[in-house]
C-alpha cells in the first residue's frame, strides 16, 4: 500500500521544536505536504479524521436522495437525480483514497462509522419528506457544501486538495440542479410553490448548523487554520453562505424562515437568528431523526458487499501469483 511508507503516521518522528518549526514554514510558503513527507501526528490525525467524515458524508447522503430515484416526476429528473447520487457516490471514493494514503485503511475508516465513533454530516439525518426536498438539498445543502469546499481546494495536504478540485466542479452541478427544481415549485402553482416554502423551512436551520459550532466552541479550528487545512472559520463561511442565498431565495419569492434576518448595513451581510445549538448537538451525537436509518443502511450495504471486496482481493492476489511466476 502506497502509505505503508508513510512518516510519522506510527509516532516515530521526533517532532523537535525544529521539526515543527521546519513543518510551519512549509505550512506558511504554501508548499503541499504530501503522504511520505514528514509531518506531525496531530495534523496527520487532524486530516484522518476531517477527511474520513467528509467521505462518511459523501456516502450517507447518497440515502436521503437515492430514495426520491423511483419517484422523481419525470425522466428527465429520474436521470438528473440518478446521475448526482452516483457523483456523491465517487466523491466517497475519492476521499476514502486520499484518507488511505494517510495510512488508515478503508475498512478502519467504516468500522469508526459503524461503531459511531465516526461521524458524519448532520443534515444527513433529518428525513426527505417531499419532492421539494430533492431540489432545496441541491439549493441549500450542496450551496453549504460547496462554500466549505471551495476553500479545500487549497488545503496545505495535496492528495485531500486535489480530490477537491474534481469534487467541487461536480456539487456546482448538484446546486443549479437543486436551485431549479426549487425555482420550477416556486413558479409554479400555488400548492407547487407551498411544498417549496415547507421545504425552505425545514431545510433552512440544518443547513446553517452544516458549518459547525460558532467559532469559540469549535475544537479543531484554530490548529487547522495554522495548517491550512481550514482557510476559513465556520462562523465566516456560515456568513458568507447567509449572504450568497438570501438573495437567492428573494428571487424566487420564498421566505427565509427567520424573523431576525435582516440587512446590516454596516458590516455589509445580513444578522440572524439564533441557532438552536441542542438540537445540533442531539443530531451530531446520533439522535437525529433518521440516525439510526442511516447507520442501519450503511451497515448493510457494507455487509452485502463483503463478497465483492473478497472477490477483488482474490483476483488481485491472482494477477499478483501470476506476474511473479512470469519473471
């Protein structure tokens, strides 16, 4: 395995004040640190850890939308949605790989999740009750996504900044396909553009908690921010998420669900409401409505497909008996 080589990922690297000096000042001249560079433990962690919820995410909210597939109105959105679902399906995988190269495995990775030690988003646990949701999903929650993600396009590990870039140009589509089914509701008729505004207000306060606690209750923030993993802070990107879609929803004549929001002049976004911290926290520690769903059908769909993996692994062993055999 290409980590197997990895330095420091078995806490044998002496991290020496020099050694972290050296490591800042890579950090700090935007070099790329790559999977053999030296690096210490705790942002080898830090990036196994962001970077295994992030694929864990990627998988699990392949659920909530996979289940609309049969019931979209037309073909025309039965492909659509069909062919984002198997995009989110890719980003999974792309992640996964960048996570091995780390030096944890797969199967660690699912085992964490399994077992809830590893989390995922949590949006994905609140359930898809209309049509509607396909398109504010693709609007609201993928628009969060891609305010996140953008900026790890940049992030100082190479193999996590590079998936990013392919992953980021695929959520874009998923968000103009999203803000289209909304915009299709809102113009449509009455009842069509009632089941939009449902879907806003439901939709609305989960994706603002999709950016993590404010800022001074955030754990790993100011270290990923020295590291460069993080360019901005989730209170930051939660406003700049804010600004970008209040618009947005204007223009369809949809109502944002917060009587407090409001245009503040002098520091040039919008104030809001307060967010209903507890119900974040209850969601994020595996209370959330379709918590136990989620895990059950990941769980699953792992088992179901042991024999696949066994079966690649064999081949693999094969064609690896045969080229020695032939030298």
């Amino acid at each position: 395995m290409y980590s197997q080589g990895l330095i420091g990922a078995d806490n044998r690297t002496e991290e020496t004040p020099e050694f972290l000096a050296r490591f800042q000042k890579r950090i700090d001249a935007e070099e790329k640190i790559e999977p053999k560079d030296e690096m210490p433990e705790g942002y080898r962690r830090t990036l196994v850890r962001q970077i295994g919820q992030h694929a864990h995410s990627e998988i699990v909210g392949m659920l909530p939308e996979g289940n609309w597939i049969t019931r979209a109105p037309s073909l025309r959105r039965k492909a659509a949605l069909l062919a984002k679902v198997q995009d989110e399906g890719g980003h999974g995988l792309y992640l996964y790989s960048a996570a091995e190269t780390l030096g944890v495995s797969r199967e660690e990775m699912t085992e964490e999740l399994l077992s809830g030690k590893a989390k995922y988003s949590s949006i994905f646990n609140y359930p898809t009750l209309s049509w509607a949701d396909m398109g504010t999903i693709g609007w609201l929650v993928d628009g969060a996504a891609i305010m996140n993600q953008i900026p790890l396009c940049r992030c100082s590990f190479g193999p996590y900044a590079r998936a990013m870039i392919r992953v980021c140009k695929e959520e874009s589509f998923h968000q103009r396909q999203g803000y289209e089914i909304v915009m299709t509701l809102a113009q449509g008729t009455p009842a069509q553009k009632a089941m939009a505004q449902d879907s806003l207000n439901r939709w609305w306060w989960p994706s603002l908690m999709m950016f993590g606690p404010h800022d001074a209750d955030s754990q790993h923030s100011d270290q990923s921010m020295a590291w460069k993993i993080k360019r901005f802070t989730n209170d930051e990107l939660r406003q700049k998420f804010i600004d970008a879609t209040v618009p947005q929803a204007e223009f369809l004549g949809l109502t944002i669900p917060d009587p407090d929001l409001k245009w503040n002049e002098e520091k040039g976004g919008y104030d809001h409401g307060p967010i209903d911290w507890d119900e974040f926290w209850r969601v994020v520690k595996g209370h959330g409505p379709m918590a136990k769903d989620r895990i059950k059908a990941r769980k699953k769909a792992w088992d179901d497909g042991a024999w696949v993996r066994e079966a690649a692994l064999a081949h693999a062993e094969k064609r690896r008996a045969r080229k020695i055999a032939a030298e």
